[in-house]
C-alpha cells in the first residue's frame, strides 16, 4: 500500500539523504535533484508549508514532489518509474491541483507521465533546455575572482535579491538555505567587482561521484554584460568537479536566449529540451 504524506521542515530534510541514493552512478541530472529540495527548504515555515510532498510504501520512500502554486515536480525512485500503482498515487495528487491551469515535469515515457496524459494533460508549448558540462570534457582553471558565500553573505544576499524580479531573499533566507541538507559552503560563491557584489552561483552536489547542479545563478543588474555571470557559472563547475561530481547540469528555458548563451559560453552543452505536461480546467 502506498501512503502520501506533506512534509514539513524537519521530515523533507530527512527525505533528503535517501532521494540523494536515487543518484548514485549517475551522470547528468535532469530530474528533481536533492539540491531542489535544499534551495527550496531556503524558504520561511508559512510558505514551505504544504509543498514538499514523499509517498512511501512497505520499502520505504518511493517518490517525492515539490508542489509550488500550480507547479509541480515529481520523481519516483528510479526503479519505478514504470509502476502503475506508484504513478496513480502521485497522479491523484499533482491532478488535485486548485489553480484552473496546472503543470508538472514529468519524466518522459513514464507511467507517471502515462497517467496524467490519459486524465487529459498535454505538451507545454513552452520548452526547457537542459545543459550539462562534464568532468571529462571540462579544464578546471584558477578564476582568482570567486569568493565563499559564506564569508560574503551580504554580498551573495545583494546580488540574489537584486538579481530576480520579487526576490525575497534576504540573510535570515540564506542561513535557512546554508543550514539545510545538501548545503556546501564550498559550492556557494560570489563574484566580487572591485569589491561590489557582482555574480552569485550555488552549486549542489548529492554524493561524491555523482551529479551536481546548478541552483540558482544571478548576476546583478548594475553588472551585467561585462562577463561576470560566465565567470562565476564557470567556477562554480569547477567547485563541484574538484569536490567530486561527475558533471554539472542546470535547466532554463529555451525562450532565455541571454541564459542559454551564458551556459554555452561558460563552457556547458545543450543535452536535451524538455516539455512539461499541463491542463487547463
């Protein structure tokens, strides 16, 4: 029998470790990675509240989900992705949505996927690209300009709520985030203009040997165009390729002609595009 449950803090940090298995001898990561659960637990208890969902059978944890407004992300344990039974469950749960259009990335050809075409979702006209860059093809380099976020964390707090339109993130955010599962100080960096936050990147790795990603990257409105959003994505690379990852893969969408085009410059591949389903009711 396959029992749903809403996770708050404490319970979706927890969940984290196992999903982070679900990597293991893996190589790019297009799916829900844990370090989309680590930068979403970055968020205050009144609007985590609700949005991190597990479904668990006699084995243990068999799927999660990130539920955000009328998004959402699934992933079942990579064993059952074809399970009838699993993909109902989850179905049940990411069709219950109450916004009159919902979306959700669904892995391709799973029974998930399946599923939620046959209770009437369709293609989003609206691609995703995925790139990756790999540790086999990639030249690690010194870039002399990248500082730890979590020495400057005003600095990483400046970029990212200057970076992003309706940007909440602010310092008790950031503690949030760097005291959370999967955080690596390591892995949070900041790009420095003469002193004045420029770039920011937070790279997320789940096991040694595994995949990493890219989550998330801005660069601030008063810098840009100078070169400073190639330099730290490519330094964040290499911060997960010396602390062991496989690769790094990160995810935008294929309409962002200007973030594409810093991934391709800084050294990333476009992989795959990927289509989400949705429904309107």
């Amino acid at each position: 029998m396959i029992r749903h449950e809403v996770l708050d803090r404490t319970s979706a940090a927890a969940v984290v470790a196992e999903v982070a298995r679900w990597d293991a001898g893996t190589t790019y990561a297009p799916l829900l990675h844990t370090g989309d659960l680590g930068w979403h637990l970055r968020l205050a208890d009144e609007v985590l509240a609700g949005t991190v969902h597990a479904w668990w059978a006699d084995r243990g944890l068999v799927a999660v989900a990130l539920i955000e407004g009328a998004t959402s992300r699934p992933r079942a344990c990579p064993d059952l992705i074809g399970d009838a039974a699993l993909a109902v469950a989850v179905a049940d749960v990411v069709d219950a949505g109450p916004h009159p259009e919902l979306w959700s990335d669904v892995v391709p050809g799973s029974a998930l996927r399946n599923e939620l075409v046959r209770r009437g979702w369709e293609l989003d006209p609206d691609p995703w690209v995925s790139l990756y860059a790999s540790a086999e093809r990639w030249e690690v380099a010194d870039r002399g300009v990248v500082r730890l976020g979590s020495a400057h964390v005003r600095a990483r707090v400046t970029v990212q709520r200057n970076g992003f339109e309706r940007s909440t993130f602010d310092e008790p955010t950031w503690h949030r985030m760097a005291a959370g599962p999967g955080f690596r100080a390591d892995l949070d960096l900041v790009v420095l203009d003469d002193g004045a936050p420029a770039a920011a990147a937070t790279g997320w790795l789940s096991v040694p040997g595994g995949p990493a990603i890219l989550e998330p990257l801005a660069t601030h409105p008063a810098h840009r165009g100078r070169g400073f959003g190639r330099a730290v994505t490519a330094a964040i690379v290499d911060a997960c390729l010396a602390a062991g990852a496989s690769g790094v893969s990160v995810a935008t969408p294929q309409s962002n002609t200007a973030a594409v085009a810093t991934y391709v410059s800084a050294g990333f591949r476009p992989v795959e595009t990927v289509q989400a389903l949705t429904i309107r009711r």
